[in-house]
C-alpha cells in the first residue's frame, strides 16, 4: 500500500515491514526472493495478523503488487474463442510466446497515455512465480507460483503487426501497457485455481467474459514450457492469455480513446481500473 509491502484483509491493510519488526522490507519486490521464508512466516503469525494494527485502503493506494520483474512473458492465441475471433488455427506444438519489457509495469488505477489511435485491451490471469524453477514438471508448477493478480495486455495494434514479421513485444510494451492488480492472491484461496472466471468492461460495458479453464495452454503446462527454456526467477511475470472480446477483432473495430476508463475483474482477485489519455501533441 503506497508502494509499501502490505496484508490485505477485511479491516484493511497491514503494513509487513512493521508488523515484522523489520525483518521483512517494505519494498514489494524484495518479499519474492524470500517467498518461502515469507509464506511460513504469515502461517506463523496468522491469528497475530488478523488483530494486527490495519489500515483502510482504497484503489488509489494501491501499486503494482510485482513492480519490477526480471523477466515478464506473454503467451498468445491461448483461448480457443480468442484464436477463432482472430481466425487463426491453434497452436499445435507448443504455447506462443513473447516477451513484454518490464518497463510497461503499472498498477491498479493507471493513467496511461496513447500513442495513437490504434490501442487495443486484452484481458488476462497473470501468475508470479514464488521460487526458482528450471525444467520444471507440469505436475509440480504450481508449487513454483507465488500467486495470481490480474492483467492488462495493452497492444499498439499497428506497431505489433508492421514490418516483414510483426512485432508483438514493442507493440505491447508501451509506458503504462502491462498493468497488474490490484493484489496478489496465493492459489489456496480459489476453489479451483485451474478454473477462474476473469473479463473487463469498457466505459462500463463488457467487453470480455471467459473462464480459464479453456485455456489451450493451462498454467502448470505454460510453466514446464518456459522452464524447459528459460530459468524462472522469483517474481517472474506470465500473462496467460486472453479470451475473445478485443476490440480490434470487432466489426467495426474498438480502440481505446481519450477519457476511457477500462475495469479489468476476476473472482477473488477483484477488479483494477485503467484510465486512458490522448498523447500530449
């Protein structure tokens, strides 16, 4: 909360560095690289936490709950309704992947600014990974994942597509164009974490509605894939995908405009609010 480590719960917010008498720090970032350390830590203290000291908090004080990854991936055409609406085939021999710079990290209640007419929403499950992983098994990943927040693939469409191959990571990684929030919740407290209902509204209408469980892809499967490839550090961002709705798939197209206010939902994650603003000329 205001960029500090926090535990949420219904009175509020705790503040970690705090609570802990410092033995954790208060940049969010940092807890990562001690997940382990940090998860035994809150089940110790659990009933400690819940008369703890709390503090009220709305969106607005709330920051991305990974603020600088090391690395932030992005995997395509992984619903089945998103690939039919772009009429494209699915992917046969493994997840579709791309990379979006870490620098495009914001969090709940953004304002981002468009650089031009041609930006689209897209949005998506994002998992954080808790502990070091490389050539991880399916069976064992989601033991690899420190939680599950929400996304926001934001896509400059022409500069995606342009050039003799298209330029996915560019196109995606605008300042402001990959927000997550507003929290992060640990894969326990879903009934199924294999099957979470996630969508947005645009001004209010909805524009995306899908469940996870369609996913071509699931998580553990996006997880062995990248691991048997790139090492995992904790921290580490994986936008899963997105299902049908965007608007650049619409007859006539939908692009985000100037005072547009994008609500991103999922179930027990919560909602995360993005505003957009004209490019100052």
């Amino acid at each position: 909360m205001n960029r500090r480590l926090a535990l949420l719960c219904p009175r509020g917010a705790v503040d970690v560095e705090s609570f802990s008498r410092g033995r954790f720090d208060a940049d969010p970032q940092a807890v990562y690289d001690r997940w382990s350390e940090f998860t035994a830590w809150v089940a110790e203290h659990a009933q400690d936490i819940e008369h703890a000291e709390a503090r009220p908090y709305d969106e607005s004080d709330l920051g991305a709950p990974v603020p600088a990854p090391r690395q932030v991936f992005a995997i395509g055409l992984n619903y089945r309704d998103h690939a039919a609406e772009a009429g494209l085939p699915l992917p046969e021999n493994g997840p579709v992947v791309f990379a979006k710079f870490p620098s495009s990290i914001t969090g709940p209640g953004a304002v981002v600014e468009l650089p031009s007419d041609a930006v689209d929403y897209e949005a998506e499950l994002v998992v954080v990974i808790g502990t070091p992983g490389h050539r991880v098994a399916a069976d064992d990943a989601w033991s690899h994942v420190a939680g599950l927040t929400l996304g926001q693939d934001i896509s400059e469409r022409v500069v995606q597509f342009q050039g003799p191959t298209p330029q996915f990571s560019p196109g995606k990684s605008f300042p402001g164009f990959s927000p997550i929030g507003p929290v992060l919740v640990t894969p326990d407290e879903f009934d199924d974490a294999d099957d979470i209902e996630l969508g947005c509204t645009l001004n209010g209408r909805r524009m995306q509605q899908g469940r996870t469980r369609d996913m071509v892809f699931t998580v553990p499967r996006l997880i062995a894939f990248l691991s048997a490839i790139v090492p995992l550090s904790p921290g580490d961002l994986i936008f899963t995908g997105t299902p049908a709705g965007i608007g650049w798939a619409r007859d006539p197209k939908i692009v985000l405009r100037d005072g547009d206010r994008l609500v991103t939902h999922a179930e027990v994650i919560g909602e995360m609010t993005t505003t957009f603003i004209a490019a100052a000329r």
